[in-house]
C-alpha cells in the first residue's frame, strides 16, 4: 500500500468492500440519468486506499468502461467511480478491476469552476499516478494564462511550482482482482491563489481522465502502451455538492448515475 498527501479540494477514492457485481446489479435497476446536473452524496471518507464497509453507502456512483493499452489486449475493463462530499472536502474513489499495480495508473480530476463548459484561468485539477516502482505521487494543479503559459493559451501548472500547497490526498492498494485509489481535496483550501473555493450546495463542471500503463513494464513509451478513459466522453458534466440541509434519499439518481 502506497500512501501520499497532495492533490487540490477534491477527495478521490477508489476502493471496494462491496462486490462489484452487486453494484452493477443497483446501477441497471436504478432510474438513468436525469438531464440536470448530478447530485452529489454526502458522506466522509478515510483515505487509505480500502473502502471499508458503510463508507460510500451514499456516494454517487458513475460507472465508467476502462480502456486497456493495446499491449494488453486492448477493449475495456469495468470501473467504477464514487462521489461525495461532506462538509470540509471532497471525496473520489475508483475501483478497476486489474490486479496488480504494475503498470501506472494515473487518474487526472479537472473543476470547472465558473460553469463555462471548458477549461479557463481560474479553474481547477487534481491528480495522483502510481506505479510498482516508482510509488505514489499526488499533483494539485491551477489554470491560468499568465506567463510562463504561451500568449492566447490556457495551462495547467503545479501549485506548489508558484508558491502555492499541494493539498491532495491519496493511497491506493490491490488485492487479487482490482486495483483502488482514493482521493481527496478540500472545498476551501487555505491555498486562496491556487485552489478552489466552493460550499456544500454549489454547482460545479467536472470532468475525469484516467490513463492505464501497460501492466509489461518492459513497454513504457508509445501509445501502444497506453491507454485513456475519460468521463464524460467531452467536456465537464455538472455536479452540485450535497449540503446538510438534504437527506441522500433526496438525490433523483439513487445515487447511481
């Protein structure tokens, strides 16, 4: 187990007490996803890299097809995603199914903070990477367009590069048959200049991508080695975050999107 601390106001976690089978079964037999935004579960989350039993009970829950590196096989492999958030922070897990941490496995979460439905200054991304060897990094990232960003673009830097914190969270493990990670990031960091600032109840676009080396570590350059997954398939979708005043029976997607 792999154990690191630094991404940006969002908690990630992949991780699983619960079959996966069994929560494909919920998902199918649950209503589809309404045309507004997704509400999100309210519920707090250890980051350890586990998802112990009760504590994702009400997560929203995406279920995402992973994409394998041609060296592999290629196709897909199943995936889940859970959401939540509580009071101070955000909560992510994922939970694949490949087994071992072989090859690196690197999710990369994007906020779209003003609703715009693309990436501008002022925006904001997490992400952690892990491999057999090298271990687990976190990265907490600011969008902007000030130099040393070229002239007209927007780009992602590390907060920690220009004078900011790397206030991520994240650990990950695998058993015999799936690989979890989780992650988290607070609402409102103290890192005002990098990070976001947002409330339970507010609405925010996000958006995920997730890259899968090839599990052959002899492979480890060119796109025949890798392979990535992104949800949604463009752009952000919107996600409000929960807020005391509601119960999770009130989230219209059961919570499973």
């Amino acid at each position: 187990m792999f154990k690191n601390r630094s991404f940006r106001k969002m908690y990630f976690v992949l991780s699983a007490s619960i079959g996966l089978a069994v929560l494909v079964s919920l998902i199918i037999a649950v209503p589809g996803l309404s045309s507004g935004p997704i509400q999100l579960g309210y519920g707090t989350a250890i980051i350890d890299g586990r998802m112990d039993v009760g504590e994702w009970d009400d997560a929203t829950v995406v279920m995402v097809d992973v994409k394998l590196p041609p060296n592999d096989g290629g196709g897909t492999i199943p995936g889940l995603l859970f959401i939540q958030n509580d009071n101070q922070s955000l909560f992510f897990a994922l939970k694949i199914k490949r087994s071992p941490i072989s090859g690196t496995v690197n999710p990369t979460l994007k906020f779209d903070l003003n609703n715009s439905g693309t990436t501008d200054a002022g925006d904001d991304g997490i992400g952690m990477s892990i491999q057999k060897y090298s271990g687990l990094r976190t990265y907490d990232n600011f969008y902007t367009e000030s130099p040393p960003c070229p002239s007209g673009r927007v780009c992602g830097l590390s907060d920690i590069d220009f004078g900011g914190t790397n206030d991520v969270y994240s650990q990950a493990s695998a058993d015999e048959e799936y690989t979890y990670v989780e992650l988290s990031h607070p609402l409102d960091s103290d890192d005002d200049a990098h990070d976001m600032s947002i409330n339970p109840g507010d609405l925010i676009g996000f958006s995920m991508g997730l890259r899968l080396f090839s599990q052959d570590t002899s492979c480890n350059s060119g796109w025949d080695c890798m392979a990535d997954t992104y949800y949604p398939a463009h752009g952000y979708t919107q996600v409000k975050t929960f807020t005391t005043n509601q119960t999770p029976t009130a989230n219209p997607n059961g919570p499973y999107v």
